[in-house]
C-alpha cells in the first residue's frame, strides 16, 4: 500500500474559530469561504448564535453579520472545544452579562483556571468547577496589566489580548515561547490598536471591523497526517493544496526537514496570511532529531504524527518539554507511548521529555485506541498504511471533530 496524488485539506481550524468569534465584538458584514466544517468550528458557531451574533450558511461560504458587542446572556455548549471556551472567556470577561460556558465530558476535564486566573486579575468575574468547566461569567469593568505567561499558550494568550479589547490602559502579554498568532494579525486586519511589544503583543481598547471577504487557507495540521504518511511509506508522493503556511504553524515541516525528508514547499498567496502547496515523497533514510522546547508549541497539534515519523528515523529523537499534550482531548503522551508501543515502537518518557527509537517495524496485534482523540486517530490510521492495512480503532470517528473527511481523502490516496 502506498499515497499517491494530491487532496485540499478543510479549512483552517484556528482560522475559523476566530472569524466566527471576533464578529461578536466587531462591526459589519464578512462572507468567508472554505471555512473549517470541522465539529469544533460548528460548535463555534452555534456559541456565535447563541449569544447574538448572526450567521448564515450559503453553500461553502460562512456569511458572518458583526454583534457589535451587545451580546445576550445565555448558556453556551462548547462541545469538544477547547479553543471556543476559552477564546470567549477573554470575549465576556468585559461584557454586560452573565454568561455559562460547558461542554461535553472531554472538555469538562480540561484545565480553565488557567484562564481564569489572569482575567480575574484584570477585574473578572470569572467562576469555575475546582479549575474546570461549566465556567460562568458576570460581565465586569476590566484593568488592563501585564501578563507574562508560564506557557507559550495561543489560546490563553488570545483569551487575554482579547478581554484587552475593553480593559482600561494597556494589556501586554509576553510567552516563553512564541505561538501562533492568528488572533493577532486577524485583529490587526480588523481595525484594533495591537502590536508586538516587550517581547510578546500590547493591546489597548479599540473597536474592530469585518472584513467584506475572507478566504481561510487549508489547515496545515490537516495536512500533516497526508504529508507524514507519505514520508514514512515505501512509493508514496502527496501533495497538498492551498494550504496554510504561517510561520507559526509550519514547525512540523522545519522538523521533518531537518530529519531529512523530501518536502516541497511553494509559498502561492498571502491573503490573509501566507498559504500554498507543499508536496512530500517516500523518504527511506530519516535521520533522528531534537525537538526544542521553544519548537513545540509550533507543531503542539503534530506531536502525534512526528512521533510516528520518528519511529521510522535512525537514531533516537527527543521532543522536549511536552507536558502541554497531557491536558489535550486525552492525555497525548500516554496514547502516543502506548499505542504506538503497542504496534512494537520503542518509545518512552522521563519527566516531560518523549524518546522514540528508531527504525522500528511495526506489526499490528489487535485493537486500539483513538481514546476521544482526533489527533490519535488519525495517527493510528497513518501507522495502518504504513503497516499495509486496516487497524481496527475504537472510537475513529472521532477524526471528525478537526477533519470530517479524512477517511474518505484518505482511502482516495490509497495505491
């Protein structure tokens, strides 16, 4: 079995999240195509609804009609997503109101003080269940400070810079690490008063305006399963189309580069942000590697799919600092360790630090477990090809919550 032609990943799921988010505070009308069908992005603009805003579906387009700020007090089902809940409360912390955000049993395990915490600080009224959700918020006069992050978080900082949209003064946020920054040059396209500041992003209160259009390239860590397969199995080339290349986005690619692998990469637009194609062929000879600890939270959503590259690399690769994949949909590091063990990997952890040796040929025994998580999943479905065959997963349809269909793109590239 090998991957073979070429397939368009959906639409960005970060992307997504905050067009339908930021039309609550914002102004005017945007139409938005190619955005993400994901279950998370549906899940964002139900809340979106909920709370005011206007959405309507034409077809493949998103049109999104700005709330301006006057939001309705309600309850509001997150579903499985992490980023919704915690993307609006940094929204609702400085909105009149009173607000509850929950979700679904997975997201109910999720850390929020975390979020909380700062936001309580700047003024909220922010309430949780012992750091968890149901989350319930009372709209409060807010204090801009400074925020200097334990973590290189996108969610949280995006929480923050957002609640600094109404805070009094001046919000600064600085990570240990850079992360993604969608939240911030989205804002910046929309009109607010933000910019990169003492090593993280400053923020003052600004009113902010849709844009008339927006396209939302294709999500690279969609991509990334397509990709990383091919690498790793004998006589496949896929390429990807209009994907997503932000800077903040591509660490997988940097990494697998270094590790030796035939990728292309061709930059085809800039609107909103970078995005093109990247193509990768069957690379028989990768070289293990050291992933940094500043690397990680570039290629946080790739760790699953890396680790199973890495089981095909000579040598042992190290991926540093990774304690943030324990508080995910499921605790990543321990499914990594033992599914991929399970298939004969030879892989384990000390502290936080994950080790893979390699190369390793893996033999499927039995049945295995996605444990909720999409990005499981659909790594295990990757080992499949690589194996040369179906594994039975319990829980696969759980790739749907970032990639409805994947099994169906991937049975196209099948050879």
């Amino acid at each position: 079995m090998s991957l073979r032609g070429s397939v368009t990943p959906p639409g960005d799921k970060s992307i997504s999240h905050r067009a339908g988010l930021f039309s609550l505070l914002a102004t005017g009308s945007c139409r938005v195509s190619n955005f993400s069908p994901c279950a998370d992005c549906a899940s964002t603009l139900e809340a979106v609804s909920r709370l005011g805003g206007k959405v309507e579906r034409r077809g493949e387009e998103v049109v999104l009609r700005g709330a301006g700020g006057k939001l309705v007090s309600t309850e509001v089902d997150c579903g499985n997503s992490g980023t919704t809940m915690r993307l609006l409360m940094g929204f609702l912390a400085g909105r009149p109101g009173r607000f509850t955000l929950d979700g679904d049993a997975s997201l109910r395990r999720r850390p929020m003080g975390r979020v909380a915490d700062p936001l309580t600080r700047m003024g909220a009224k922010v309430s949780t269940t012992d750091g968890r959700p149901p989350v319930t918020i009372e709209g409060a006069e807010l204090v801009g400070q400074r925020h200097e992050l334990a973590v290189a978080s996108a969610q949280l900082k995006s929480a923050l810079l957002l609640a600094g949209l109404r805070a009094k003064g001046e919000t600064v946020v600085v990570e240990p690490h850079l992360s993604r920054d969608h939240t911030e040059r989205l804002l910046k396209a929309m009109g607010a008063d933000i910019a990169p500041a003492e090593g993280g992003w400053r923020v003052r209160p600004s009113e902010i305006r849709l844009p008339e259009t927006l396209r939302v390239p294709g999500d690279v860590s969609a991509a990334a399963f397509m990709l990383t397969g091919a690498l790793i199995t004998p006589g496949s080339q896929v390429t990807t189309l209009g994907v997503g290349l932000n800077p903040g986005r591509v660490g997988l690619i940097t990494v697998l580069q270094r590790m030796g692998a035939k990728l292309q990469v061709i930059e085809e637009g800039r609107d909103p942000e970078p995005w093109g194609r990247v193509s990768a062929a069957y690379t028989p000879e990768l070289i293990a590697t050291e992933v940094l600890p500043e690397e990680i939270p570039l290629l946080v959503d790739e760790v699953p799919i890396l680790a199973l590259a890495a089981t095909q690399a000579r040598g042992v690769t190290v991926m540093r600092s990774i304690n943030e994949l324990r508080i995910k949909e499921s605790d990543r590091i321990a499914a990594i360790i033992t599914q991929l063990g399970a298939l004969g990997a030879r892989l384990w952890e000390e502290g936080d630090d994950l080790f893979i040796e390699g190369p390793t040929p893996l033999k499927p025994q039995g049945s295995y477990d996605s444990y909720g998580d999409h990005r499981i999943a659909m790594t295990l479905a990757m080992a499949g090809v690589l194996c040369g065959q179906t594994l039975e997963v319990a829980d696969a349809a759980c790739a749907g919550v970032s990639y409805p269909d994947f099994y169906r793109d991937l049975e196209a590239l099948k050879q």
